[in-house]
C-alpha cells in the first residue's frame, strides 16, 4: 500500500489536535518526547503525580486502575513510561522494584492486582482475590523494562524464575498473557530460550486463532473469554516494532493488513478508539488518549509516520 507524506502527516497533525484538547498532561508530554523532540523531564513529573508514598503508583496511571492503593499493573506502566522519558535508571527503577519485592508472592512474582483495590471503583473483569496468586501478566510487564534497565536487585532473580516457569508450562494461552510473556522474553538474558518460547508462543496463537490476520474476515479470529465485541488482537499487537520476537509469527502481508486497518480506525477527532469493554466513560476518556499514543508509535516503528 503507498501511504504518501501528506496522509502520514495529517493523521499526526489529527492525532496531535486530540491529544493537546482531551489528553492529560501525561499523554500530551508523552507525545512531545515521542514527536516533538522534547527530553524525558516533562514526562517524568507528570508521572511523578501518580507515585504513592510507599514507591508504587497508582490513581489512575492505568485508566482501568482506579483509587489511590498502588496496583502492580500500575508498576509496570511506570517502568513502560520511564523508559519512554530515557529515565530507566538506578535511581528510578531502584524504588519501583523495592515496592515490588513487597507484594511479591513465595512463587516469586506478584499478583495483577491486589486485595486493596476493593474499596475502589474498577472494572468486572478485575475480580479481587484475598490472597492472589503471582501473575505472569503484571509480572512479565514489570520485568521487560527492569530487565533492562541493566540494574541489579534482589527481587528480579526469583521473578524470572517465576516467569521462565510460567511461559514453559503455559497451555491455555491468553492473547495478554502471551504479550506479557513477549515483554518478559524480549528482555530475557537468555536468548536462545528466549527465541525459542517465542516461536512456540507464536505457533499456539496462530494455531488457536488468537489473531485477526485480515480485518475484512474477522469470522476467522476467536474473540476470548470476556472480551467485547469486536475486542481481536492483530499483529501488531504481539509485535509492536520490527525487533519484536512476534514480528517473525506474521507474513509482510498479515502484518501489513494490520497496520493498515491500524492507521484507517483513527477516528474523526483525531484519536483512535478502545477496543476493550468500556465500563466507565471517565476511563474511556483517560485510554484513548494513552491508545493514541501507542497507536502512533507503532505506526512510526513501521514506517508509517
């Protein structure tokens, strides 16, 4: 497909309008950093207005996430978000891990969410458990970025065992938890394996339909358990930039029926659509923002921007 400069141009020029009218401040500073040239400075105090006293984060970092008791899934994005600003350092990562290594369970890593977000407003498909179990989805989050971080802290040993035993024994895989695995493996010291779990990851996807490879047959993808109407993982999803270990899953002609149905669904206004359940309009009004931004950095990593 040829896309000319005035097309790409004019979706970043839409997506800019939206983001500068409904985006937060951290959205919008994210975008300075990504698009505009602007240093991390921006977007680590902006972040900073989501960190609790005790080294989480929480209050709305993750739109999904809500109140004020830092979640472990909250974690993870502020690593993302660190990484992001060019802050993934020892002075930042250090008290994330910290806080971590506190609600790490004995199997190594830590729960996707925490009893404390019961007195909270959150959505149906976070169900609360009084003593949950450690979770590939958070933890494998939380490892990609800190693993690269190159610093050395006393939690990440036993949660990359954790993680390792997880993705070598997963079955019934999850489009979600594959994507945390993906992060986690993306990072992993060990290439080799690495390299080799996700091939096997990929053959289970494709193998199980947990992909839409064309957007105009979408009969032909399985939607999971819980998911919204409409809710299909597409390539780009596993395989955000071309150095993804997904990006070796999909043909040029899958992946490029992907990013093209990815750059046509931005909508009027300039952002791009949640396709997840919506639950709350105050948390759909805080994503698409977030999805704007993920959306244009995945198009700019092909070549699309």
């Amino acid at each position: 497909m040829n896309h000319n400069a005035s097309d790409a141009a004019s979706a970043l020029d839409r997506a800019a309008t939206f983001l500068w009218t409904s985006g937060r401040v951290l959205e919008q500073r994210r975008f300075e950093v990504a698009f505009r040239g602007a240093d991390g400075t921006g977007l680590l105090a902006a972040l900073a207005a989501y960190r609790t006293s005790d080294g989480g984060y929480a209050y709305g970092l993750e739109p999904d996430v809500r109140g004020p008791a830092p979640q472990p899934l909250a974690a993870a994005t502020a690593l993302n978000l660190l990484e992001e600003a060019g802050y993934l350092r020892e002075d930042t990562v250090r008290p994330i891990l910290d806080w971590v290594a506190t609600v790490s369970t004995a199997e190594g890593g830590v729960p996707a969410i925490l009893p404390t977000l019961a007195d909270y407003p959150r959505p149906p498909w976070l169900p609360i458990e009084q003593d949950p179990a450690a979770d590939l989805l958070s933890t494998g989050q939380i490892l990609g970025p800190a693993l690269r971080s190159g610093i050395e802290h006393p939690w990440l040993k036993g949660a990359v065992e954790f993680a390792r035993r997880q993705i070598e024994t997963m079955q019934d895989v999850h489009p979600y938890g594959v994507e945390a695995a993906l992060i986690f493996l993306q990072a992993a010291p060990e290439r080799a394996w690495a390299a080799d779990q996700a091939a096997r990851l990929g053959e289970q996807v494709r193998e199980r339909r947990l992909v839409l490879l064309d957007p105009a047959h979408p009969e032909e993808a399985a939607v999971a358990p819980g998911y919204a109407p409409g809710e299909y993982h597409l390539p780009h999803a596993y395989a955000p930039t071309p150095a993804s270990l997904a990006r070796a899953w999909f043909s040029d002609e899958e992946l490029n029926r992907g990013l093209d149905q990815l750059a046509a669904s931005q909508d009027p206004d300039g952002g791009w659509p949640i396709n997840w359940a919506k639950w709350s309009a105050t948390t759909e009004f805080e994503a698409r923002p977030m999805v704007t931004v993920n959306a244009l950095r995945t198009l700019r990593a092909y070549e699309r921007l």
